[in-house]
C-alpha cells in the first residue's frame, strides 16, 4: 500500500523577531515602507495587529448589538477587529502615488460608514459589506488629490483611472499594441476616454514656483514668469463696465418703441437665454415661420440704426 505524502507546509512569514508584520501584511513584506520597524507606517500595523479578528458568531453578536441598541463598546470592538482589513486594502492602491497611511485614514472612514449602516440579518458578513465603502472613500481620495483639476468626472472615466494601468501593463506582458483602441475594447469605454484619461494621468501638477531655465546671470526664470496673466488691465475692465451700463440703458429707450409682438420677439429671441423657436413665436401670433424671422430681422435692423443714432459710442463688435 502506497504512503500518501505529506503535504509541505507552507512557508508564513511570521510577526516576530524577523518581522516586524503582522501575518496579514506578508504580501506586503517587500515594501519599503513597511519593513522600516520605526516608520509610522510599521508602528500603526503592529499597533492594528494587536487587535484580536472576531469569529463570525462573535461579529453577528456585536452587530445586532450595534445594529438594535447602538451600543458604542460593540461598534468599538468592530471597527478595532477590522482595521488590518482596511490596511490590506490600502496597499493595493498604494501604486498610484499617495501615502499609504493616508489611504488607510481613508479607508477606517469607509469602515466607520459601513459599521453604521450594517445589517446583520442579511446573511453577509461585515467584510464584504465594508469592502466596498472602504474601496469607495479610497477612490474618492486618490480622485480628489491626483490633480487639482479633477481627473475623473464620468462613470467610465473613473473606470479608466483605476484600470488603465493595469491594462496597459497586461498588454505588455501579452506582447500586443498598447493602443486607445484596445484598450477601449477590453475595458468596454469610448475610445475618446482612453485618450483623454492617458493624457490627464501623463503629467502630475506643478508649482507655478518651480524653476524651468536659468538666466545668462545665474538665476532663475520661474514658470509663473511665463505665465499669460488673463486678468484684465483695469482700465480695461472699468471700460467694459461703463459700455454695459450704457448698452442696457439704450435697450430700455429702445424697447419702447417697439409694438407688443416686436417686444416679444425681442425678449424671447434675442435676449432670452433660452430662446423660444420661431415657429412657436409665430403660432402665438399666428403667423408662419417665415414671417416670424422676417420680424426678427427687422427689430435687428431697428435696434442697430437707434444705436448708431442714439449712442455712437458704444462698441457693437
């Protein structure tokens, strides 16, 4: 009779006095950060790690009890069993340039939201509902500080921020094309966005401050020098002010010169914001289409000679 072979146990990187990692971050064992055993980062997951993980009749327990009594010890109790959870999640966004452990503050903030609104009589645990409030408030994060421009405003642009990099990289390793087209197909988005979301993410923010050349003295021409300041010269816009003014105080005169469906006309095409169509016009007065832009055309006619006359200086261009 054959011997069956013994399974080989598997290698776990152990917290202890050749780790200073908790079990749950051995994924993330390579990471610089995390195997400095004074950076804040180590200093929190061993501080997290000291929190015993609750078995599932012990967090449904602690749930209802939150859940039906608000009990604040209890949601206590959740929240601190479940930190090293967020510190997981944490990680897997740590690519995209922000500091971990403001992920992290992200992330408890989704725990908290997600601790609040639980339900423990829908059959599902704690960690698959908090997953995704805890991805969220992350998301938002990286989103809000990526740029100062916000970079992902639509459903498939966030979509892309996420996933772009990764699909890229897939490419790469299946030795195709790196091209908007394909990366449009695989990720079921306008080809349009790839563009857009490449271009966005190829370039982060800078100070108007940062130096860009030197001068033939030695010093520094800053980026704010090249600038184009688009604020109006005073004198300029004291000028624009004083036309306006004028403008609408010859409009008054002029309307009242007007019959009541050339005043109409007027404001509801040529003023209007949102301008009624001309054949709307022309039902109210029953006339045709035609005859309502001929109409139109004379008040224009009209309102550019009373200008000419009336108040030469203003600026029609």
């Amino acid at each position: 009779m054959a011997r069956k072979k013994k399974n080989s146990p598997k290698k776990v990187l152990k917290a202890g006095k050749s780790s200073n990692l908790p079990v749950v971050f051995q994924e993330k064992a390579k990471s610089p950060t995390s195997v400095d055993p004074n950076s804040p980062l180590s200093i929190y997951m061993r501080e997290v790690s000291k929190y015993p993980l609750l078995t599932p009749k012990e967090e449904i327990k602690l749930a209802k009890r939150v859940f039906e009594k608000n009990d604040q010890e209890a949601f206590k109790i959740l929240i601190q069993s479940n930190l090293r959870f967020v510190v997981k999640i944490a990680f897997n966004y740590s690519r995209y340039g922000a500091k971990v452990l403001d992920l992290i503050q992200e992330g408890n903030m989704g725990l908290i939201k997600a601790v609040q609104d639980f339900n423990p009589y829908k059959n599902v645990r704690l960690t698959t509902y908090a997953v995704w409030w805890i991805r969220s408030y992350i998301q938002d994060f990286l989103l809000r500080n990526w740029s100062l421009v916000r970079i992902g405003t639509t459903a498939s642009q966030k979509k892309l921020f996420y996933r772009l990099k990764k699909e890229q990289e897939k490419l790469q390793r299946e030795g195709l094309a790196i091209t908007p087209k394909a990366i449009a197909m695989n990720l079921g988005v306008q080809e349009s966005d790839v563009e857009l979301m490449q271009m966005r993410m190829s370039g982060r923010d800078k100070s108007i401050s940062e130096p860009i050349s030197h001068t033939k003295e030695g010093g520094d021409i800053l980026l704010e020098d090249r600038v184009v300041d688009a604020t109006p010269l005073p004198s300029i816009d004291l000028e624009d002010k004083e036309q306006s003014t004028l403008f609408h105080k010859a409009l008054n005169e002029f309307k009242s010169q007007l019959d009541e469906r050339e005043l109409h006309i007027l404001k509801e095409r040529l003023l209007s914001e949102t301008p009624m169509t001309l054949t709307d016009i022309g039902k109210q007065y029953n006339i045709s289409k035609e005859r309502t832009r001929q109409v139109e055309e004379k008040i224009k006619i009209k309102l550019k000679d009373f200008l000419s006359e009336h108040y030469p200086d203003i600026n029609l261009s």
